[in-house]
C-alpha cells in the first residue's frame, strides 16, 4: 500500500475526517492572526476587521464542532468586539452578540467538563457543578461569565438577569479562586465591576469591588487600561469619588502608547471610552 493511502487510512481508523485535520493544522495561523489583533494600534481599523475574523473561527468551527480552543476564542472575540464597538451605541446589538459569546463558552464548558448539563440547573446544582470544575476549565468558565456578566449590565431591567446574579457570582468567585491572575488579572476586573457596578440596594458591594480593583492593579502593573477604566466608570460613580474618577481616567490618557504592546487594542479602546466618559463627568456627579 502506498504511504499516502496508509496515512489517509490512518486518519479514517481513528475517527478524524482530513477536513478536521485541515482545521487543526491552520490554528497556529489563526492564533497567529488574533495576536497580531490584539496588538493592533487603530480601533476602527479593528472594527471593520474583526466581524470577517469572527465569522471564518465560526467556519472552521463548522467542520470541527467539538474544538474547544475555537469556542473559547469565539466566546472572548463575540465579548470584546460587543465591548469594545457597541456597547456604547448600539446596546441591543452588544447583548445579543454577548449572548452569543456566552452560548460558545458553554459550549465549550460542557465538553471540557464532561458534564452536559449547565442551563437550567437550581442553584444547589449550580454549586455542585462548580465544585467539580478545576483549573484546566478555566478559560471556558472565565468566558462564559464575562459574556453573561456583561449581558446582564445591558439588561438590569430584566427580571431573568436579577435571576442569575448569584449564579453568575458563583461562577466568577470559583474562576477567581481557580486563578485570580488569568487573563490580565481578569477574575478581579470581573469582581471589581460586578460588585462596583451597582447600588447596595441592588446587592453591590463597594469593599469588595475595591479590594478586587486594587488587586487587579497591582498584578498587571497598571499596563492593562481597561482596569482604570472599569475603576473609574463603575466604582468612582458609584460611590461618587468625583477625583478617583478624573485620576484614573486621566492615568488611562496620560498613559504612553506602547504601555503594553500584547494588548495595544484593548488599551486604545480604553483610551477612547476614558474620553468620553470624562465628557460626562459633570452629568455624573
């Protein structure tokens, strides 16, 4: 028999069809392709590039359903452009598009779990299931949490998001306790916005929010912008601190281009959204 057709039965006899081998041998160029994203230096550059991104992950997705590094990076790319394009203007669009990025992360919190069942759990199942989860899920978790996080600051309004508050809790505590450091620090970014977001009355807690944002501070150095945005925007109105208000989002303007070059978008984004909220500062206290 000849090489080629020994190979080509190999790959039949373990069960992995040549169009899925296509998929996994082009993810180092697709990895490749989301660095260079995020080190992107012009958002609106990024805006218009990222949708056609997205939508070739959603292709390869196709012919590789169970990829769970294709879920996780649709879940993050769905959250970010949500955040960083649309919130601002288009609200309805950002949450459906949140929703999206969190039907991926589930996705792929089911089949890195093992465990099929998520939605629909009481929250005693809820607490069992997280129970169960260790540090290899996290990236699955962390995006599910903040895609659902986020959809339920769109939808404050809604009686189903007061509903899931202490679930989505619960899940971002177990993240944080996986490993406070993912992502930037990005468990204690969640916290500092989930309990700084809101009034007492609503279940807000500003010690909490700013114990999480002083850690997330300190552990990326104060490169990564989004902390003193997030800080500012959520827990300085919060709480009416009119001057940490103006000192971190003035940090974020102030703060050199090439701060942190890994996620040079993610800071201009900051950059663009710290500038219009100081345009409302007199509206907001």
């Amino acid at each position: 028999m000849k090489p080629y057709a020994v190979i080509f039965l190999g790959l039949l006899l373990a069960g992995c069809s040549p169009s899925r081998m296509a998929v996994q041998a082009s993810l180092s160029l697709v990895e490749s392709q989301i660095t260079a994203m995020q080190e992107e230096r012009d958002p609106e550059f990024a805006e218009q590039a990222i949708p056609a991104n997205l939508k070739m992950l959603e292709g390869l997705l196709k012919q590789d359903p169970d990829n769970t590094w294709i879920l996780e990076n649709l879940a993050e790319g769905f959250c970010g452009y949500a955040f960083s394009f649309l919130e601002d203007t288009e609200p309805k669009r950002a949450s459906s598009l949140y929703e999206r990025g969190k039907d991926y992360a589930l996705q792929a919190t089911a089949l890195r779990t093992g465990r099929k069942k998520w939605q629909g759990l009481s929250l005693d199942e809820w607490s069992h299931a997280l129970s169960e989860v260790d540090v290899s899920h996290q990236p699955a978790l962390f995006w599910m949490g903040q895609c659902w996080g986020s959809w339920l600051m769109q939808n404050l309004d809604s009686v189903e998001a007061f509903a899931d508050i202490p679930r989505l809790e619960k899940l971002m505590v177990k993240v944080h306790d996986l490993d406070p450091a993912y992502h930037y620090a990005g468990p204690h970014l969640f916290l500092g916005a989930f309990y700084g977001g809101r009034s007492k009355m609503l279940g807000g807690n500003p010690e909490k929010s700013l114990h999480h944002f002083e850690k997330a501070l300190q552990l990326t150095e104060h490169k990564y912008l989004l902390v003193q945005l997030l800080f500012a925007k959520t827990y300085a109105v919060q709480n009416q601190d009119r001057k940490l208000f103006e000192s971190q989002l003035q940090a974020v303007l102030q703060a050199p281009a090439d701060l942190f070059p890994e996620q040079r978008l993610a800071n201009q984004v900051a950059r663009q959204k710290a500038a219009k909220l100081l345009e409302q500062i007199d509206e907001l206290f």
